[in-house]
C-alpha cells in the first residue's frame, strides 16, 4: 500500500505527459513577421506582419508587437500567399471513388469513407495546399455527395470536414458515364435522359407525398393511422436538395454541347450548377457560363488523353477571363495538387492574368464555387488563417513550399520535415 | 481586209513584238530565279535584348547573324551585312532550340485510343523495329512543342524489354523525311522493375517476382548472343541469318547508342555491368534510384535521360522530392543529363519540367543546359544545343526566362528559317474568338 501511491503518482505524471507529447496544446496563435503578404483587397504588401489568433487572421501590420507570448517565424521577406484550395480530387478516400454499380446514387457520402492517413494529403501539403474538395468519380451521370475538407494531418474526420462549405453533388456527362457498363447509357442522349429521369421522379415523389399530406389533414384524426405513406426514398430526396437550394451541382463535362443541355436542365428543374469540371471546350461558350453564373473548375493544360478532350487550347483562357468566368484551377492528382502554383503561374502566360488574378485561381475563385469564400481562400482579416509560405515567388516553377498553416496550425514545415530533403 | 503587202508588214510586227515578250518574260524569269536563289542565302540578323548562348556568358543586346541555316557570328556589337533581313526584338531572350530526348511525338496521339498509338508494339524483343517507320509528320502535336520551344525530339518505341530504335528530328517540315536528322539514333531498352512488395507476401507477387527475375536473365542471354552473333559475322563463315540479332550488330558495328531505362539501383548497376560487359555505348535512363549509386555512374562515364519531372516519389521513405532533387546531384558529380517530357500530349511542357528542379538545388545555367547543350552531346548532335558560329540555327525567341510559368514563345527558327505555320492551339484560339464554324 505504501508503494502503490507514488506508483500510481508517477504513472499519472508519465501518462499526462505522453497524452501531452501526442496531442500538444492547440497552437492557434500565430505571428508571422516580416513577410510579403499577397492580399486580394490591399495589393501585395512588402515587409509587413500577419498576427493569427485563435485561428482566424487577426492583424495585418507593419511591426506587430504579440500581445502575449506566442509562436513567432520570421520569414525574411518570404512571400505569403492564402492556403491553396483543390476544388476537385479524389484524395483522403479509403476505396473506390465510384459507386458504378448504379447510374443515379446521390444519397451516398464520400465523406463516410475519409481515410485521414491518406499519405497524399500529406503530399498536397508539401505544395501549400489547406483545404480540398473530395469528389465521387464520373462513372455515373449523377453520383455522390461530394466532401470539403482542411488538409488537417493528424486530425480525425470528423475535425477535417468543413461544415461551412456548400453541400455538392457531383454528376459526370460525356464518355465517362457512358459505355462502360456494357449496358444504358451507351450515347450522350442516355445520359442526358437520365439525369432527367432523376429528375421526374424526384419531381413525381413530391408530388405523391404532397397528395397524402393533404389526405392525412382532411382525414379524421383516430383513423389516421390507416393511412399508409408513400415509400420513403432517400436517392430522390437528395434530388429534392438540388431543387430545394441546399445542394449544388458540381458537374464533370468536356464537351460544349452536353455543357449546354445540363444548363437547359438546370433551368427545367431549377437545380443550381456551381462549376462545370474539366470542361476542356470551355473557350467556346464564354459567354453562356458567365451569363448563368457559373464557374468552372479545370487543369491549365493537360488534355489530349482521350477523344472529348482533344479540342482544346490553353490560350482559350483568355476568352473566358475576359468575359469574367469565374476560374478555378484544379488538380485531380495529389501531384499536380502539390504543384497548383506553377499551373496558376502559367494563367499569366495563357490568359494574360496579374500575379493576383492568377493567385485567385487557386485559392479565392475555388472557394466561391464552394461556398467558402466567406471563410477562406484570401488573406483577410477575420477569416481562417489558412497559409502557405514560399521561398521565392509563390507562382513560380522554381519556387518551393516552406509551410503550410491550417487556422493557425503548422501542418507542414519543410526545415523540420523527414520527409523531404531538400530545405 | 488587209492588203497582202500590209499583211506581211503586220506579220513581221507581230513576230517582232513575240520575240520581244518572249525576251521580258525570259529576263524577269531570270530575275526572280535569282531572288530565289538568294533567299536561301540571305543572311538573316536577329537581334534581341539577351542571347543565351549556353556555351558561354550570355550577351546583353547582341546580334546573331545566320546564313544558309548556320549561325555564322554571334557577339554584342556585330555589323549586319547589308541586305540581310532584320528580326528585331527588343524585349526578348534567345536561346537554342530546346531538344526532347525521350517522348512519344509523332508515334501517339489520343492516349486512350489504342488506334492511335504506334510506339507500343508486341513482344519483349523487338531490335528490329524503329520509330522512324510510323512516324507521323502531320501530328498536331509536333507543332504545339515547338509553339513553347522544343525545335528537336528523340521519339521512342516502349513496351517489353528491347522495344526498338528512335528516331531524332527537328520539329518542322512536311514529309518524315524532311524532319530526320537520324532515323537510327539509339537503340531502347529497358531492365525490368520488381513489384512493389504489398504488406502480406502472396502467391501473385512471388509470381511476379519469378518473371521478373527471368525476364533480366533473357535479357542478358539476349545480348550475349546478340554479340556473339556479331563476332560470328565479323569472322566470318557460319552464322545463320537472325533478324534481331542483325538489328542488334549496330550496337557494335556503327557505336549506335542502347537507351537503356533502368529504376531501382540494383538494376541502374545492372545495366552498367551490361553494357561494360558486352562493350557497348549506353546511357542510363529513369534512373530513379540514381542518389544511390552517383559514383557508380559517374565511373561508368554513361551519361542520363530523366523522366518526367511530373512523377511522384515511389516509396514514402524516398522523400517527396525524390525525383527533382536528383538533377541537382547529377550536376553536382558532373554526370551529363538531359530532361525529357515522355507522353506526346504532354511534350510542349517540357521546360518547365527543368524549372521545377531549380527550386530543388539545380542551378538556372545547368537547368538550361539540361534542355539544350547537354541533350545534344548525348545524343551526338555536334551541331545543335548552343548558340555559336557553325552550329545549326534553331532559335527559340522567348519573352522571358524559359523556365519560368510565365513566358510565351514570340518565335522560332529552324535551321535559320522563321516558323510561320500555327498550331492547334493557336487555331482554335482564334476560331473561338471569331466565332468561326469550320476553318
């Protein structure tokens, strides 16, 4: 009895500080001195502070005195950008990104398979990348419900989800919904019928539980139970969100024509299409995607890999500038994803963008056609103090990542990382 | 009616005035033969505000001049000969033509489209066949590498052990044989890789394993009789007539260069000990693994083709920056290097594959040597890769540094004539800004 107390006081002390060794304290404070800060609102600011408290960007400022002890890295004049968003990719998933075995399944999540020790989450975050959209795959003309989620190494699923971003369902027209199955759809008119079809049966099921609503109201209330409800369906119901304004389309396509026809089916439904992804015959209907608002999310120049994407320019990418299409660059690949910031360097050459507007495509542009644009995506005081650090200009092919912060946390530092050599 | 006596004055005045159009029609046939001849004469003047001569220090506003397709003086303050045509730009860096040292350009288009891929033939080993049989001059694809700065490729067969020969050329021109510079430039191989071992040994990766382990062991036995054939013919006297072993002898007979794509260190080692052994030139390609064995490639003498800089590290323990720290220490050891962007689709973004190792310790100067001079020692191009009297003019007028995101190609020459024709991408730019259905 005698030994078992400081036994049992020692053993406390060790537990509490391994718990303590692998989950440190919450280090959401922040101070970053002497940076070049690319901001979208005051221009690229040189020499200048950026305080982060409680995760959020609290001060930009010349010579920021902390108000209290906390983290400070001198960046000696290092540019700072906002944290790269990937508006498409597939990353942080523990199996298929398909659920093929149905042309329409909108009720499935693919949040409910995030795997949080994907190792190309930790890739993506070697390129500065902070937050990614993780789609369901193209295999069918509507899939699944899409997942936004902060590249947080380390953290569960739970804490990586992003509940503020817009609930996304991705649907896939072209060759990839079409063909494979050995079975319909084999043409574009099938997989445009049924996306449609999705669509009148949602339409019809309202309809039928409107219709015993209203008998169950003009029914005695000791027979009610009598009543029997139509089936309760929840691939329709996910429909009905679309309708219903609390779900976006995100929408895979490449050719201009199939672009078109879902826009004339969005307009029949009234389902919202935030982006269309991919979209490489984008140039060529400028000016229909600007005016039914609409962005698009793309590569810069990968094409040719098969037929729909074989008429293509990157110099298109002016017309849609021009026109004001909001752009949004993206990845599909955690190797591309790590490398975003060549491919919007590129945008200056292609549309003849600024450094800022090209900085947009892979940050702010991506998070309005997420719905996250109020949280994140451009360094402003009071949103998410999500940031990557780059040793020379952040556009550039010879510039690298030296940090990426997630809401004040140090996710990726490459002077301390085992897992690159190069510092 | 005409008197006979004024009809036969008539008559000599006409023949007079035919003789005299015959004259003037000769004369000024004459006139624009000449011109004709002169045109391809015709010293041509680029001037521009640097020139990266790669060989030497680069000149702030210099002047090349380039005559019958050679470049014939470069320097600061050079006088243009009167009557040579002026290109002038005044906000533009000139460097060589960049070379392509292993794609698909010409051989592939459309990936998915099995049609439409001739580089990919049956069969492990295939000296035999060569690239420059299904090359395919009016790919769009050619023109949109030059459009950002590759003036010359290698285009290689793949697939199986020895997929065959490559062909080198510059990109401009209408039939195959207008662009060959060497239709038989080096002969492919490639050792092949084991299988990433999954968490629990199963029967498939022993398999696999056992093939691969065979297929090195053929590989070896292939080039020893592939040798021992060649000695035979030499010599003389019995040697039974072999098709492949008769596209092998080359290897010997003319010092034609073996590609031979190698991956871990074990084989990069592999494939040295190959080349020593049957005493062949080669160079290394992939080399994946080559932080491993620095010394042992540089010992060899065997200079390196990379693969793309697009490529992820294999193993989680090998780094993320696995494959574009390796320029740099290539550089570092003084083992020649050249990039390469492989996929035809792919091709045009071949600088920026070299920009990207800058950031990872590659100096500027040695990432645009890796595109230009140093390709074109390894491939035996002695008059291509650096902008110097006697070398081929293939020129690339950029607006900025080319390796940088943000540069557009304003020109190009090839072989000292400007390039006019658009690509692709070019066309369809202008058909959508136009709204122009058909051409």
């Amino acid at each position: 009895m005698k030994t078992i107390k400081p036994f049992l006081t020692v053993m406390a002390v060790l537990i509490c500080t391994a718990f303590l060794a692998v989950h440190p304290a919450a280090a959401q404070d922040l101070l970053l001195k002497n940076g070049v800060i690319y901001t979208f609102d005051k221009g690229v600011l040189k020499g200048y502070d950026l305080l982060v408290q409680d995760g959020k960007i609290a001060r930009i400022d010349k010579k920021i005195t902390p108000p209290k002890k906390i983290k400070t890295i001198n960046l000696s004049g290092k540019s700072v950008i906002p944290g790269i968003i990937d508006s498409h990719n597939h990353i942080g998933l523990a199996g298929q990104i398909n659920e093929y075995s149905e042309t329409v399944t909108p009720e499935i999540l693919m949040q409910d398979q995030l795997n949080p020790d994907h190792p190309r989450i930790y890739t993506s975050l070697s390129g500065g990348v902070t937050m990614t959209h993780t789609m369901h795959g193209s295999a069918n003309p509507i899939g699944g419900e899409n997942v936004t989620i902060k590249l947080k190494w380390g953290k569960t699923p739970d804490e990586m989800i992003e509940k503020r971003a817009w609930r996304s369902l991705k649907m896939a027209l072209g060759e990839n919904p079409k063909g494979r199955r050995g079975t319909y759809p084999e043409t574009r008119m099938g997989v445009s019928d049924i996306i449609e079809n999705a669509y009148l049966e949602a339409v019809d099921y309202r309809e039928k539980w409107r219709q015993f609503k209203k008998k169950k109201q003009d029914t005695p209330e000791t027979d009610r139970h009598k009543l029997i409800p139509p089936q309760k369906n929840y691939r329709l119901e996910a429909i009905l969100d679309t309708i219903d304004g609390k779900m976006v389309i995100r929408c895979h396509s490449y050719r201009a024509e199939e672009t078109l026809d879902l826009i004339r089916l969005s307009k029949k439904y009234g389902f919202k299409i935030a982006a269309f992804e991919h979209i490489h015959q984008a140039y060529r209907i400028a000016d229909e995607l600007k005016a039914h608002n609409i962005g698009i999310s793309i590569f810069i120049d990968s094409w040719n890999y098969k037929a729909e994407a074989s008429e293509f320019t990157p110099w298109g990418l002016r017309l849609l500038h021009e026109k004001g299409v909001t752009i949004a660059l993206n990845s599909d690949t955690s190797e591309k994803m790590r490398r975003l910031y060549m491919e919007a360097g590129k945008m200056r050459r292609y549309a003849g963008m600024n450094d800022l507007d090209a900085l947009k495509t892979i940050t702010l542009n991506c998070a309005q056609i997420m719905g996250m644009a109020d949280h994140t995506g451009s360094i402003e005081v009071g949103k998410d103090a999500d940031l990557a650090v780059f040793d020379g200009h952040p556009l550039s092919s010879m510039s690298k990542c030296l940090l990426t912060v997630i809401e004040g946390e140090i996710y990726f530092d490459r002077a301390k990382d085992p897992f690159v050599k190069v510092k | 009616m005409i008197s006979p006596r004024r009809h036969e004055e008539h008559e000599v005045k006409e023949k007079k005035m035919k003789k005299l159009i015959i004259l003037i029609i000769v004369l000024a046939a004459m006139c624009v033969s000449v011109s004709a001849q002169d045109q391809a004469d015709q010293p041509i003047a680029i001037k521009a505000k640097k020139i990266v001569t790669v060989s030497g220090k680069s000149i702030d506003n210099g002047v090349i001049l380039v005559k019958g397709g050679k470049i014939e003086a470069v320097g600061a303050s050079i006088a243009i000969p009167e009557g040579a045509i002026l290109h002038e730009y005044k906000d533009a860096i000139v460097y060589p033509g960049l070379i392509n040292a292993f794609t698909t350009l010409g051989n592939t288009g459309i990936s998915a489209i099995r049609q439409w891929n001739d580089a990919w033939e049956v069969g492990l080993f295939k000296p035999n066949l060569s690239a420059f049989t299904a090359f395919y001059p009016w790919s769009n694809l050619i023109p949109i590498s030059r459009e950002f700065g590759t003036l010359t490729a290698l285009t290689v067969p793949g697939m199986g052990l020895i997929p065959g020969k490559a062909v080198l050329f510059d990109l401009h021109g209408w039939s195959p044989e207008d662009m060959f510079i060497r239709k038989e430039a080096a002969l492919v191989m490639a050792v092949p890789e084991p299988p990433d071992p999954p968490l629990r040994t199963n029967k498939r990766y022993k398999k696999r394993l056992e093939r691969v382990k065979k297929q090195k062991k053929d590989l070896w036995a292939f080039v020893d009789k592939a040798h021992k054939y060649y000695q035979r013919a030499k010599k003389g006297g019995n040697n039974p007539f072999n098709p492949k072993y008769e596209a092998m002898k080359d290897l010997w007979e003319h010092q034609l260069p073996a590609i031979i794509n190698a991956s871990s260190a074990g084989n990069i080692r592999w494939a040295i000990k190959l080349a020593k052994t049957f005493k062949f030139k080669a160079i290394l390609a992939d080399v994946y693994e080559g932080e491993e064995v620095l010394a042992e490639i540089k010992n060899s003498g065997f200079p390196v083709i990379l693969g793309s800089m697009y490529s992820r590290n294999r193993k989680w323990d090998d780094g993320l920056d696995k494959v574009f720290r390796l320029p740099a220490q290539l550089a570092a050891k003084g083992i020649p290097f050249a990039f390469s962007s492989s996929w035809g689709s792919a091709a045009f973004d071949l600088p920026l594959n070299a920009g990207r190792t800058v950031a990872y310790g590659l100096s500027q100067e040695e990432a645009v040597k890796g595109l230009t001079l140093y390709p074109a020692k390894i491939l035996g191009l002695t008059g291509y890769g650096s902008i110097e009297p006697g070398k081929i003019a293939n020129l690339v007028i950029a607006d900025g540094n080319i390796l940088e995101t943000s540069t557009v190609v304003k020109d190009v020459f090839i072989k000292g004539k400007k390039v006019t024709g658009k690509s692709f991408f070019r066309r369809e730019y202008h058909k959508a800004e136009a709204k122009i259905s058909g051409e």
